[in-house]
C-alpha cells in the first residue's frame, strides 16, 4: 500500500463533499490534501464528475508541481493549490470553488465586508478580492500566478485568521488546517457571501461589524481563551 493512500482518500472525499455542500456546479471547483510530513500533495484529477472520484483517481504531486503517483492528469489549478501550500503553513488543504454567490463578488471585484457575527465567528475581518493579474501574468503562467497573488494580497493579512480570498473576476479559494475545516470554512464563505449580498439589498451602504463584537466572536471561536464548543 502506498504511503499516500491516507491523503488520496481524504482527497477523494472532500471533493464528493463539494457536490454535497452544494458548492460546485459540473466540474467547477477542486480540492487538495497536503501529507503532514512530506512535501507532497493529493489533488482532484481535471473535468471528472464528483461523483464518479475514488481513491485511486486522486493524482499525487510534489509542491513543484511533478506528478509522483496516479493515472490521471491532475487539476489544472494544480500550481495554485502548490504555491498556497508552500506559502501557508498551518493550510494543509486548499479547496477552490465557483460557488455561486461568493464568486458573484469575485466578479464584482469586492471583498466581502464583515456585517455580521455569522462573519465574524469564521473571518477576522474583510475576506478580501486580489487585484488583478496583468496581461504578462496571465500570458506567462497563469495558475502559478494566480497563487502569488493571492500570497501578494495578504502582505498584510493574517491566512489563519481569515482563511480565505477572492480572486478577482474568478473565484473563490479557502484553506484549513484540516480537509474538514478547509470545507466548512468552503462553506461558510458561500453562506456569508449571500447574507452580505441580501443585507445589501435591504440598506444601502450597511456599516461593518462593530469591532468589539467582531473580536468577541472571532475569538470565542479561535483564540487562545475561545470557549464555543466541546474540549477535547
């Protein structure tokens, strides 16, 4: 048995679990799985159906994007999924999506505005919308280039704290510790997107999030003193 079958099958998974969440259309979205100790990395095969996807059918490449282990050609957002891996240590899964109302913001080439608690208990703030790709990038390599921007974007932003991004005129990436936690943040960016989308439709110009309260749930959630949920 090969030492990557554990990250193939929890590859495989999550990419079914993108159909269950509702989160793709046809094959419009990917997911990825790190090896906690080797620089290696399971990936969804290009244009299978989700449905179809075993095991077997997750294809395993190296941060350098070389295919060590699978029959099938790997996702062609690969070099994407690699530069995030390389760049964000704690990710150790990446998924990307077209979901429907996050990618609606993608394409209007504006961050999601934190107005919520329901926000706040998953992002530290704004998800933000890379700028976008010059000519020369999207000509040169397009889906290696497509990772550095998203690294660019968060110069100054913390991935841990606000684990995910739009990508301007495209879609939307988030990442995890976990296959699980990578998806259910998948999720509730597709979740917030549309509450921010219907708050807007409601008043015009709505203020952000106060930041007292903004802090109060991120941090119940995730800091060092949260308390939301069981221990152990």
């Amino acid at each position: 048995m090969s030492s990557w079958s554990q990250i193939r099958r929890e590859c495989a998974e999550a990419n079914r679990r993108l159909a269950e969440l509702g989160l793709v259309d046809l094959t419009f979205g990917n997911v990825s799985v790190a090896h906690p100790t080797e620089p290696v990395f399971a990936i969804k095969p290009s244009g299978v159906e989700y449905d179809q996807l075993m095991p077997d059918d997750m294809v395993v490449v190296g941060f350098d994007c070389n295919v060590f282990e699978g029959r099938l050609r790997p996702s062609s957002d690969t070099p994407t999924h690699a530069h995030l891996l390389r760049n964000f240590p704690h990710a150790r899964c990446v998924v990307h999506t077209h979901s429907r109302h996050a990618t609606s913001w993608a394409q209007a080439e504006l961050g999601i505005p934190c107005l919520g608690t329901t926000h706040a208990d998953f992002f530290r703030g704004e998800v933000p919308v890379t700028r976008p790709l010059t000519p020369e990038e999207i000509t040169s390599n397009y889906e290696l280039e497509t990772g550095k921007v998203i690294v660019e974007r968060f110069t100054n932003l913390n991935p841990a704290e606000v684990p995910a991004v739009l990508v301007h005129r495209h879609g939307p990436f988030a990442w995890g510790p976990t296959s699980a936690a990578a998806l259910e943040t998948a999720y509730a960016l597709e979740i917030i997107a549309e509450m921010a989308w219907r708050t807007y439709t409601l008043r015009k110009n709505p203020a952000p999030l106060a930041v007292d309260l903004r802090e109060k749930h991120f941090r119940r959630k995730h800091g060092n003193s949260r308390y939301y949920g069981q221990t152990g």
